[in-house]
C-alpha cells in the first residue's frame, strides 16, 4: 500500500506541477494583456491630449498667444489680402467716381464758360482715378506701417478672450461661425482705423463709411457646430488630459511582466500616435485649403493661416515623437536584449580600460570615485529623475530642450562611469544585470 500510495503520489506531482505552471503562464498571460490594453489606451490618448494642451496653452497663456499670432501683421500675403478686402468695403459704401462728379458739377454750376466745363468734364476720370490711387495707397501704406502692426497686437492682447467667444458663437468674437457652420474674420476694427486714418489725410467723404459688421466668408463645413462642442470639451480636458495618457502609459509599463520590453513599445506607441497627428495635421491642412474659395481668400493666405493655428500643436507632436523615439532607445539600451547587454559590456570595459590608463599615468578619483561606484545606482536614478523632471515640467518642451536634455543625461551617465573607482582586483566592478557583467547574466 505505501508503494501504492507512493506510486500515486509520483504520478500525481507531475500533474500538480503542470497546472501550477498552466495557471502561472495564464496569470502572466493576464498580465501581458493588461498591459498591452494599458499601454494602447495611452497611445491612443496621446494625440487628444497634445490637442487639448496646446489648446488650453492657446486660451489661457496671453503672451503665447500675442507671440503666436503678432507676426501675421508683417506678413506680406496677408497685407495684401486685407488691403484689397478693406479696399472692397470701402467701394461698397462709397461711389468715388460719383463724388468727383458732384464736385466738378458744383463747381460748373457756379458759371464757367463752354471751354471750361469741357475741360472739367475731361478732368472728372482721371481725378477719380487719382482719388482711388489715394485711397488704395493710404490703406496699404497704413496696413504695411508699424501702427498697423502694433494695432493687431494691441488687439490681440486685450481681445485674447475672443478665441473662445468664437467658438462659443459670441458675435463680438473676431472670428465668426455661423449657424450653417460658415467660417469667416471680421473687417469692422480695421475698416474703422482705416476710416479714421482717410479723415486725418482730409479725405472727408470717408465720413460715409458707416460701420461695417462684414465677415470674409473663409469655409463651410456642416459639421462645425459639432467640432464646436468636441473642442470645448478637449479644452476642459487640456489640463488633466496629458497626465490621464501618462499615466496610462506608465501603468502599462509597470503592470507588464517584462517592463524594458513594455518600455520600448510604450515610446513605439507613442511614437506612432504622434506621426498620426502630424499625418491628420497635414490631411487638415489639405482639406482646408480645398475648401477655401479662391474667390473668397487666396490659397497662399489660406496654407498661412492653418500654419499659424496649427504650427504650436505640430511643434508639440514633433517633440513627443522625439521625446518617444529617445525614451523607446534608452529602454531598449538598458534592457536585457542581448545587443544591448553587447554594447553596454562594450562601453563598460572601454571606460575600465580609460580608468586604468588613467590611473597609471596618476590620476585618480579617489574617495570620490569610490563613493560614485558604491552608490552608482543611487546615482543614476538620480541623473534619470532629473531629466524627467525637466521633460515633464519645462515649458514650453521643444525638440532642442528634449535633446539637450538626453544628451545630458547621457553624458552624465559616462561621466559617473569613468569616474566610479570600483575595488581593485574587479573588473568593471558591475553586478550581472549592469554592464559588463550583464552578458553573462541568464535571460
């Protein structure tokens, strides 16, 4: 019977160990798939939450906004657009050549003799022409001036709440979106200071431009109304929405059984939903360019235009896709992928073989380098922190702050490197899993 029973019991652990290993591999499977749903909802997240910030960065920050948007004043292109449309207004409301009639008429009725009313009848043309030539050189000479410049970014910092009352459809609002989902800007403010600049000159028939509530029509889509309502509700969002993607990126990763591996596709994903956004932002720029008449507003103003709106949130997604680039490098340099260890174990031994030339030549780090190889870990958690401190809270975050920024790290790490002073008699002084040591580490 112990025979028996022993018998049975060496028949029954194989079992037990093979569901043990089936519910532990269904566990990690478990774990595999949280973290792949995790890490997915963050990519997907990514692209709104660009968005919603630069958005909320936009309406809320008045000097970025004034930075953003000033230069449109001294662009050329848009000079000539509002010249001739402030030109088109003014035809509307005032009929030059029908003044110069009533004047040079005024004058023949005071008695002039038949060889001088034809020859004021001769002169009527060409001094409408010349009071044309006038008003179209005081309009593009007022529009091309300084004052001009300095009276679009006065009214760019003291109507900055404007951006929103567009879209929430206040009339007010330097940009209009009618209810079939028209989209125009406004003429009346700069018809007004051209009015008053044709009055100083002693034009007085500019007293006849009443005031004009006259929008450049730009596009129609039906569906503004609805964007209207998806925008606001990303502005809402621009605050926490960021850290919500974050913080399901950073969840995926911890969650994951192998996090290097789930660090490296956390940056890909990221990485992948930026070139997303910068392909939509080129997809939009298309679409709104085609939809553009060029009767209404020329293609080159148009392509401006978008640009300008949309140059902070392409800016952004440039810098995130190289910020995700860089974070996808360093998890797979610092992972457990056997090139990795390779080129870790490489540059280990290189900056072993730096320290001991170094020292035999007697320089020395002494208690210094000591210190930096007992607590090097402690150390390069430190570097680590620091630069995702700086990526996380400097704003505004460029390309150049996020590439500065890693190669500081970068270089910080190889300092501490070359100038740990690991025990004599070690070699790279690492314990498996870092540097050189690592290669020979299972995995």
């Amino acid at each position: 019977m112990t025979g028996a029973l022993g018998g049975q019991g060496a028949r029954q652990a194989p079992g037990g160990t093979e569901g043990h290993t089936r519910g532990r591999r269904a566990r990690t499977r478990g774990w595999t798939l949280l973290a792949a749903v995790l890490l997915t909802f963050g990519s997907l997240l990514a692209p709104m939450a660009v968005a919603a910030s630069w958005a909320k960065v936009q309406l809320s920050d008045t000097q970025r906004f004034v930075v953003s948007y000033s230069p449109l004043a001294r662009d050329g292109r848009i000079q000539t657009f509002i010249t001739a449309e402030t030109l088109a207004v003014i035809e509307e409301h005032v009929d030059i050549a029908e003044l110069t009639d009533q004047v040079f008429d005024g004058i023949t009725e005071l008695g002039t003799g038949p060889a001088a009313t034809k020859a004021l009848e001769a002169l009527k043309g060409p001094a409408a022409q010349g009071v044309t030539s006038l008003v179209e050189s005081t309009v593009a000479s007022f529009v091309a001036s300084d004052a001009f410049a300095q009276t679009w970014e006065d009214a760019l910092r003291l109507t900055h709440a404007q951006l929103t009352a567009t879209l929430q459809n206040d009339p007010r609002a330097a940009v209009a979106i009618g209810q079939d989902g028209s989209v125009g800007v406004q003429l009346g403010p700069i018809v007004e200071r051209v009015k008053s600049e044709l009055l100083q000159r002693g034009m007085t028939f500019a007293e006849q431009i009443p005031a004009v509530n006259r929008t450049i029509t730009v596009t129609h889509a039906e569906q503004l109304p609805s964007l209207q309502l998806v925008y606001n509700l990303a502005l809402a969002a621009g605050a926490w929405l960021p850290w919500t993607a974050l913080l399901f990126l950073a969840a995926g990763v911890l969650v994951a059984r192998r996090r290097h591996a789930a660090l490296v596709w956390a940056g890909l994903g990221l990485a992948l939903a930026m070139v997303m956004l910068l392909g939509g932002l080129a997809v939009g720029r298309t679409f709104f360019v085609g939809s553009v008449s060029p009767a209404l507003i020329p293609v080159d103003v148009a392509r401006l235009l978008f640009g300008t709106v949309t140059s902070g949130m392409a800016a952004t997604g440039v810098s995130a896709l190289v910020l995700a680039v860089c974070v996808a490098v360093a998890a797979w340099f610092s992972g457990p992928f056997p090139p990795a260890r390779g080129l870790r174990s490489l540059f280990v031994s290189g900056a072993a073989w730096v320290r001991s030339s170094a020292e035999g030549h007697g320089v020395s780090t002494g208690r210094t380098g000591t210190w930096l190889h007992s607590h090097r870990t402690l150390v390069r958690a430190a570097i680590a922190t620091g630069a995702a401190a700086i990526i996380l809270f400097v704003r505004p975050l460029g390309v150049g702050v996020i590439l500065w920024t890693v190669a500081g790290a970068v270089a910080a790490v190889a300092a501490v490197e070359l100038m740990r002073r690991p025990p004599a008699g070690t070699v790279g002084g690492d314990q498996p899993g870092d540097g050189a040591a690592a290669v020979s580490a299972p995995g």
